[in-house]
C-alpha cells in the first residue's frame, strides 16, 4: 500500500531557484547573443531570436513548473495581483508615456533618441509600472488574507 504524504507546496526556496535559474539563462542568452548576434542583416535578428526564444522557452517552463507547486491561495493572489496590478500599472505607464510625448516639453526629454531606444524606453516604462504595481496588488492581496 503507497501511502504518501501530501505534497507542501512550493516556498521562497523554490522560488528563489526558479528566479535564479531563470537569470543564468538569459545571462547565458544574454551572452550569446551579445557574441554570436552582432552584425547586421537577416542572419543577427536569427541569431538574436532564436538564442531569446530559448531563453524565453526555458522561462516559461520554469513558470509552468513553479505554478503546478504553488497552493491554491497562491495562485489567487498572482491572479487578482496581475489583474489589478498589471491593469494599473498599464494604465499609470500609459499616463506617463502620453504626458512625455504628446507636449513639446515632454518629448523635448526624448530629444537624441533613436527609434530603437524610445521602443525600448516605452516597453521598460510600462512593463516596470506593471510589476510595480503588480507588486502592490499581491502585497495587498496577502496582507487582507492573513
């Protein structure tokens, strides 16, 4: 007769390890990308996305396996942190972005910035406002369910 204990689910250990193994991927993504994908042409934008998909795939699946070692409470506060969090934190990013571009002022700060760079400056700046405020919604979250 197999009588196993039930499973704990996953804490900070596991979380840490899957926030770590996570960095060394796409530090080694990172790295290979900056080695292998410089140039230009066809072949550096293949390069780059194939060493990110990578990256990205392996982060995925880290997420997927965190998430199936998480209790049910858990899952909730990342729901409800990501719905309202992330919503919000778009929103404040999209306040942010349209206040800095729209008046002469705003994009005066922009000024020198290649198209690349302000792509990139306005997916940092959304994305950042999101996991702020994603940060909030679960600390929020956890503090009414204790």
């Amino acid at each position: 007769m197999n009588q196993s204990r039930p499973r704990r689910p996953f804490g900070l250990r596991a979380y840490a390890g899957t926030m770590l193994a996570t960095v060394v991927v796409a530090a080694i993504a990172g790295a290979g990308s900056a080695i292998f994908g410089e140039g230009s042409g066809w072949a550096a934008v293949g390069i780059n996305a194939a060493f990110f998909t990578v990256a990205m795939a392996a982060g995925m699946t880290a997420c997927v396996w965190w998430w199936r070692g998480i209790d049910e409470a858990a899952r909730e506060a990342h729901k409800v942190a990501w719905w309202w969090g992330g919503s919000g934190g778009m929103a404040v990013g999209g306040v942010i972005l349209l206040s800095v571009v729209l008046p002469d002022e705003g994009a005066a700060l922009l000024e020198g910035l290649s198209g690349p760079d302000l792509f990139a400056a306005g997916m940092g700046a959304v994305a950042g406002c999101q996991v702020l405020g994603y940060t909030i919604a679960w600390a929020v979250w956890w503090l009414r369910h204790r």
